[in-house]
C-alpha cells in the first residue's frame, strides 16, 4: 500500500548539559508562561522561546526513561514521529466552492474556451467550445530538468495562469518542500511554464480540506512547519523562516532564495507545546508571479489545524496542551479524558492587513464547515469530548469579529443537545441555519439517533430535530433548500430534501438503488439550477457490492460514475442518469515517481455552457439534460495518443 507521509516533527536535543533538574524545568515553565502576547520581536526572543521548550523537553524524556535525553558524544539525537495520512480573470468557477468568490484547489478549471485537468503529476487542456470536446496539449507539472519524487495535488487558475501546488518529502533540497508551480495556457491552448517554486516546509495535506485559494487575484495558502526544522538548519545567520526559492533553468545553478517570515511576523502561543509547529499561511499577487508575497504565522501545538477562508479573513482553529501538563510523564498526550488538559484557540487573520487576533473557544471544530463568517461576526461549531460534563459537548458560537480576545464582551456559546464521544458528525451552515447530524457510514455502526438531523436557528434561539431515515454523510445547499445524503441500517444510500424557512421540514427523500458515494470531499459533489425551475445534482459514484473494498485511495487508479438527481419545482428527488466509466483500474506503475494516487480523487461532476460534464479518470464526457435525463453526447480519453 502506498502512504503519503507526513513528517510531524524532527526534535533535536544538544549534545552535551543533557540532564536537567526538576527546579529547571519549572524555572523554564515559568518562563514560557510568561513570554507576552503578540509577536517575537527578534531572532534572540524566539531563540530563547526554542531554548526553554528544548529544556522542558529534556526533563520530559529524562522522567519518562529514566535517563538524561541524549548521552555526551553521541551528538544530535534525533527523534522523528511519523504518521501516515490516507490520503483570464472571468473565467467560470465549475469548483463546489464552499464561499462566494473564494476558488479552492481542485483538479479540474475553465480557462476561456479549455478545461483544465490535472491528474498525475500531469495538467492537460480540452477544447470544449460549442459541440467540440478535442483533446489539445499535456505537460508535466514539474519544470523541465527537475524531475522528482513528488505529490502533485491542487490546481487554480487566473485569467490564462495556472498555480499548482504540490508536496515532496525529499524534495530538490534534500528535505521536505511545499512545490508551487505558476505555468500559462496561450490562446490555442497549449501549456509553457513560468516559474516554479519551493518552500522548506511541512505537508500541508488534508483528507478534507484544500491547502490554495484565490482571493480577489490573490494566492492564499497554508503550511505547517515545525520549529525543530527551523533550528536544525542551523544557520549562523539571521533565522531562514519559510525559505521560498526560485528554481532556475538548470540544477546546476543556484537556486534564488527569499525568506517570506520574520520573526516579528510569528505570534507567540497562548500555551506552549513540547513540538511547536509555525502555522504559516501566505498572500502573493498572481500578477506579480508569486514576487510579492506577505506571510504571518502563529506557533500552535498542532501539525494539523481546522482552517476557512473568506473574501475578508483567514481563520485558524487549534488546540494546545495545558503548560502544568507539559512535565507530567504519566500524561497520554493523545488522549483526552480530561479537558480541563487542553486549551482552545480560534486566530483571525484580517486579508487586507495580514494581522492576527485570537480569541479563547471552548473545543475544536468538526471540519472547515463549521464556520460561517457572516458580516462582522463569526458563527463556529466545536466539539469538546471528555468526562466532564460541564465542558464537554457541542457549542455554538456567535462571535463579533471586532471583540475578537475580549473574552467578557462575548456572548457565551450555546450549547448543542444530543450527541456522544463517540459520534462521527457532520455539520453546515445553509441560510439561517446550521445542520448537524452523524456521519457514520457503516450499518454496524448505526442506531436511531443516527437518523436525526439537528437544525439550530443562527439568529435566534431555535433549534429542532428530524428524523431522516438516514445518516447525514453529506450535507449540500441545492436550491434554496438542504440536501442530506446519508446510509440506512442496510447500508442504502437515501437524501433527503428540507426547507430552510422558519420551519424546517422534509419536503421529499428517494433511496438510491445500488449505488454508494465514491468519494466523500466537498468537491465531488455540484448543482446547478434549471431554467424551468428545481435543480440537478450530480455525486461520485461506485457499485454498492464494491462496499467492503471502499478505499478512496487504492493503489489502482479506479475511476468513479457519475450520478445524477433532478430537484423539481415542488423539491421532489427523481434519478436522471448516470455516466459510468468505461476506463479499465489501471495498476500504478512501478517506476511510478510522480503523483502515484489519486489524494484528491479523479472523478468529478460539473455543469458549464448549458451542458452537463463528468470527469472519470481519463476520460471526460459531455451531456446535456433533456426531458428529465441527463444524455450523454460524447466523451474522450484526453490523454494525447
């Protein structure tokens, strides 16, 4: 099996003055407690920070094993902890994008007249103009005479400019870079490449969420970065944040590197953390070439954190081990049995100044929609598990961006009824409500309070329960009203439509004969709305036999159906067709190096120029919606043969 690996954190610990006494640990705890709000002002603040977490951490080992960290002479000590993750300006946004003017990475986008498709490591062009659907130019994403290992995973497009954002783990340094590809599409609809680019830094890499955005013309996106990294580059100059470089034509010359992060441009942490990861996240113009970009960043506990997005902010959800806890080596650091171990931040970045401002939750996130950012407030859902009943559960926040750390003038949040520690939920904002149901996927799993959806009113004190039938694995906005997709006790895929008006209710649902989602991103999923009325939605599909062997990320690159529901003028759900792929699973090759699986999947459904379009694989197919059906009319592999 292949995993994408992600490098949590490398900790290095000095070679000699190894055994630390209790009275300095708490001595450096004091210290830490006491860094002050805000940024670093200086290289040597930040220094100082590493230094007392380095000997906090020295203590902690020593406790543990009985023994000082690392012994005289042996030099560095390096201990890594690794996971595997399962892993022209007017141009029409085809992305299910979760704001209003924010584009997210995906695999597929419009340029004029071409799509654009990227799949391993690839990107290809297809005239889709009038009935044409030809095949026209493909390019490696990576520059010429670069060649290597890489993930290639997300694409944006700018009037005729293409961003592509990939992740090698032994990148062209040597360590681990975040890849940022900038290439262009002429008119006739063939590829060049402008500039590439790398960045030492921490994979980025979400089974949910999407690392690039554009916003207004401007590139946004997110990477982690440990401090040990940043320490064990070991430079005797000013510190190299976040170093961004340049690739020439050759690697034979040397590679042009800027800093995009100061030191003075790091927030210090609420609470400090044993590993401390540099959240970055980063503005660059496209029209400057990526020449001109900002960054801020903030020191968390976490590697991976809730992120979201909008046309005015960047919002950051993490969590952090209490600092009391940070010597206690009885304590699991990975289970949560007693919240009061555990403090909770939400950071707001202004997109205009790239300022950050914090402000203490109870709990973290379920996944990028819990938050809905609406006017000069900030609506987020947290879940909180533990045994203590006071602070544990679900919350709903109503925050005033203004307010933003002044914790008094806040109104506290609400709290949500009807859920367990062990639920697997689901939730959206859609009009004035939010919708929160579980997410289980598996019969075995399931009971009857499964089968509710919660509705709570955003803007006043009312919430209500459905009982659906059926999980609430997807949860979509589709014509003014909630389409909730979800499985049964027999492992049946149903949706159900609901009103969003003052009350809710469910106004039809339909069962899906022997089919189950194929992949469950946000992106998988589009609608678009008829002329005569209602709508048509279209998901990723395959067999429901094939349950048992579901993994969205198999060795071989298996492409999806495409399956598609009419929505009536009266919300009532009816079938309208499928495009059923007709490319065989294709082994990934042994001397596979770039992009060997599919992180983002392959398969997508989207409606553009009044004609209905499905991306499976390596083919793309086009149709058109005709007396409730959706027709195919051609399809092509838009590989160059």
């Amino acid at each position: 099996m292949i995993t994408r690996i992600i490098i949590l954190s490398l900790t290095l610990l000095a070679a000699t003055g190894c055994s630390v006494s209790s009275y300095q640990a708490h001595q450096a705890l004091n210290r830490l407690e006491n860094i002050g709000d805000g940024k670093f002002e200086s290289d040597a603040e930040l220094t100082r920070y590493y230094d007392e977490i380095q000997l906090v951490r020295r203590a902690v080992n020593q406790k543990k094993y009985g023994k000082p960290a690392c012994e005289a002479g042996e030099g560095l000590c390096l201990e890594a902890i690794v996971v595997t993750a399962r892993r022209r300006e007017a141009n029409p946004e085809i992305t299910n994008n979760q704001e209003a003017g924010v584009d997210e990475g995906d695999i597929v986008k419009v340029i004029g007249d071409y799509l654009v498709i990227l799949r391993q490591g690839q990107l290809f062009s297809v005239r889709y103009s009038g009935d044409t659907l030809q095949a026209v130019d493909a390019i490696s994403v990576l520059k010429p005479g670069w060649q290597h290992q890489a993930w290639i995973d997300e694409l944006l497009v700018y009037q005729n400019q293409l961003v592509v954002i990939g992740y090698a783990y032994d990148g062209v340094i040597g360590e681990g870079t975040v890849e940022l590809n900038i290439l262009s599409l002429s008119d006739d609809g063939h590829f060049s490449h402008d500039n590439s680019y790398v960045i030492a830094a921490g994979d980025y890499f979400s089974s949910e969420n999407y690392a690039t955005r554009i916003v207004d013309g401007e590139l946004i996106f997110n990477f982690p970065m440990a401090l040990d990294d940043l320490f064990y580059q070991g430079s005797s100059g000013p510190l190299q944040f976040a170093r961004m470089g340049l690739l020439p034509d050759s690697p034979e010359q040397p590679i042009r590197w800027q800093s995009l992060l100061t030191a003075q441009q790091i927030y210090k942490p609420r609470e400090s953390s044993l590993h401390p990861v540099v959240q970055v996240f980063v503005k660059c113009p496209l029209a400057s070439q990526l020449e001109l970009c900002s960054a801020v960043g903030v020191i968390t506990g976490q590697y991976e954190v809730t992120s979201y997005v909008t046309t005015q902010s960047i919002y950051l959800a993490s969590q952090s081990l209490r600092q009391e806890f940070l010597i206690d080596a009885e304590f699991d650091y990975y289970i949560e049995d007693d919240p009061n171990t555990f403090v909770y931040d939400l950071y707001r970045i202004d997109l205009d100044s790239f300022s950050l401002t914090n402000q203490p939750i109870n709990g973290t996130p379920i996944n990028q929609f819990s938050f809905l950012e609406e006017g000069d407030r900030i609506h987020l859902l947290t879940r909180r598990d533990g045994s203590d009943d006071e602070l544990s559960g679900i919350f709903l926040y109503n925050l005033a961006r203004a307010d933003f750390g002044n914790t008094d003038s806040q109104p506290p949040p609400v709290r949500v009824a009807g859920y367990h520690d062990d639920d697997w939920l689901n939730s959206r904002f859609v009009g004035d409500w939010l919708a929160l149901g579980q997410a289980n996927y598996s019969g075995g799993f399931l009971d009857s309070n499964s089968f509710v959806l919660t509705l709570h009113n955003i803007h006043k004190q009312q919430a209500l329960e459905l009982f659906t039938g059926h999980t609430s694995s997807r949860l979509e906005f589709v014509d003014d009203s909630l389409l909730v997709l979800g499985y049964d006790d027999q492992e049946n895929l149903l949706g159900s439509i609901v009103s969003l008006d003052s009350n809710p209710r469910i106004l039809s649902d339909f069962q899906f004969t022997g089919v189950m989602e194929d992949e469950y991103r946000s992106h998988a999923f589009n609608a678009t709305r008829l002329l005569e009325g209602g709508a048509l939605f279209g998901f990723t599909t395959r067999p429901s036999s094939s349950w048992q062997e579901a993994d969205d990320y198999s060795e071989d690159a298996e492409a999806a159906d495409l399956y598609f529901v009419a929505v009536d003028r009266h919300h009532r759900l009816s079938p309208a067709g499928a495009f059923h792929s007709q490319q065989a699973p294709e082994p990934v090759a042994e001397d596979c190096v770039v992009s060997c699986v599919d992180w983002y999947g392959n398969s997508r459904p989207f409606f553009l120029r009044g004609k209905v379009y499905g991306l499976s694989g390596y083919e793309l197919i086009q149709g058109d919606f005709f007396q409730g059906e959706v027709r195919e009319l051609q399809r092509i592999d838009y590989r160059l043969h």
